[in-house]
C-alpha cells in the first residue's frame, strides 16, 4: 500500500514517489504547513494597513503610525548581518526558525493586549517597542529558513514546497480580505486586537510544527572572512550591480511607507469602515 503523503508530495513536485528521499514528503507538509501558517500571521499583523488601522484607532500620535513601517522593515533586515554567522555556527537551523517564529507569535499577542489595556500615546509606544521585537525575530527566522529547506528538501522539488505554501497563504489571508471588506468591521480595538492575537496563534503553531523537521546535524560551515561589518558589507562597496540593486530597491521603499499615511488622511475625513481604506 502506497503512502499517502509520499503521494500527495510527489504528485506536488512532480517526482516519481522512488525518487524520493526517506523522510522528505514528511519534511514537505511540515515546510509547507509551518510557511503558510506564518506567511497568514504576517498578513494578519501587516504594519502598513493592519497597525496602521490599530494606531489610529487607539489615537495614537501620528509619528508612531508613521514609523511603523520603518521599525518593521529596518527590524527585519538589519539585524541579518550579525545574526548571519551565529546561523551558520549551528548544527541545526530549525531552532533558530522555530524560536524565531515563537518570538514573533509572542510579540503579536503582546500587540495584542496592549491594544486592549492602554490607550494613546502609551500605547503606540508599547506596540512599537513589541513589534521592533517580533522584527528582530523575523530576521533570525529568515536568514535560517533557506540553510534548513536545503537540509530537508531536495533541491529541485524546494519551489514546489514554497510555492504551495504561498499560495495556500493567499487563499487565506483573501477570505480574511473578503471578510473586512464585506464592511462588517469597522476600524475599531476589539476586532483589530482579534486578527492580532490570531496572528500569534498562528505564529506559535507554525514554531512548535517547524521543530518537529528532521534535520540532519552538520558541522558548523567555515568562512574564509572573519565575520566583521566590513567583510559582509564588501560586496556592496565592490559590485557595481550590486550597489544598482540596492539603489533601486532602496528608491521603492515608498511604496511601503505611504500605506499608513492613507489609513491616517482616511481616518481624519471621517472614514471608519475597514472598505473604506482600500
């Protein structure tokens, strides 16, 4: 009798179910499973439209809603360049995906309650200081993620895993969509605070699912650099394309800043039905 997840991942990836190494249909559903839940909480806990919409109704200054987005963005990234070689001096990068996804899930409900309990300029502070937290966290779970889909998953089938799971992500974050555009919702605490905390559900799920992959230990990689701000920012001061790149990158961060100050112009002409944000 043929198992049934060999089948469904072979059938996915488009491999012949010998092909496939022990254990990797299994590591599949626990890549695609994880992915989606967190690929929903980012969604579910988007600076641009959904904090926005929680700052301004908690009335929180208007520079708290403004830094939101950068907060997350910087939190995110930044963070890579030191954590990068602490990732690759471990056996293991599951550990640092699932602790980093737990963080995220905490700060959430952290958000969360914060939303409940206080009011202001308080609580804009408070929610900016947990999601710097769930950023950093962020980061150390992005810059593991790809070391331990290529532990687990072989390489010609790893597009078909997380392609599936962001695809099954949008599936639910458009019913969540639907849902707050059927007008049902106004931009009020309770309901914002509600897709938060479910969020973080999701979030602390995805963490204690990812740590049941069955990673093979590997001695820690060796680098020829010496792990300085110097040696991992080089690339930029000697690619030229690189540094276009990031020039170009770096002139679309607009498009990222600009939401909140929508949600804010819409908030103060006297818009407060989730459809009326766009």
């Amino acid at each position: 009798m043929s198992d049934p997840v060999k089948s469904a991942f072979g059938a996915i990836t488009g491999t012949d179910t010998a092909q496939i190494e022990p254990g990797e249909a299994r590591n599949g559903v626990v890549h695609v499973v994880s992915l989606t839940l967190t690929k929903t909480a980012d969604a579910l806990i988007d600076p641009k439209l959904v904090l926005s919409w929680l700052l301004t109704a908690l009335s929180a200054p208007g520079a708290m809603v403004g830094l939101l987005v950068p907060v997350r963005e910087a939190g995110a990234l930044l963070p890579q360049l030191a954590l990068a070689r602490r990732v690759e001096a471990s056996p293991q990068r599951k550990r640092f995906w699932a602790v980093g996804s737990a963080v995220q899930g905490l700060a959430a409900l952290c958000i969360a309650a914060a939303a409940l309990l206080l009011s202001g300029a308080v609580a804009g502070a408070v929610i900016l200081g947990c999601l710097a937290v769930l950023a950093v966290a962020r980061s150390a779970a992005s810059v593991s993620y790809k070391d331990a889909l290529a532990r687990t998953i072989t390489k010609t089938r790893r597009g078909a895993i997380t392609g599936l799971a962001a695809s099954v992500a949008s599936v639910s974050v458009f019913g969540v969509g639907l849902l707050m555009a059927s007008g049902l919702f106004e931009v009020a605490v309770a309901p914002l605070a509600a897709i938060i905390a479910v969020a973080g559900a999701a979030f602390l799920l995805a963490s204690a699912i990812f740590m049941t992959l069955r990673e093979p230990e590997k001695a820690p990689d060796t680098e020829d650099d010496d792990g300085s701000l110097a040696a991992l920012i080089d690339p930029i001061m000697t690619d030229a394309q690189l540094r276009l790149f990031v020039g170009a990158r770096a002139a679309l961060a607009v498009t990222a800043l600009a939401p909140p100050f929508i949600v804010m112009l819409s908030a103060a002409s006297g818009r407060r039905a989730m459809p009326d944000f766009g």
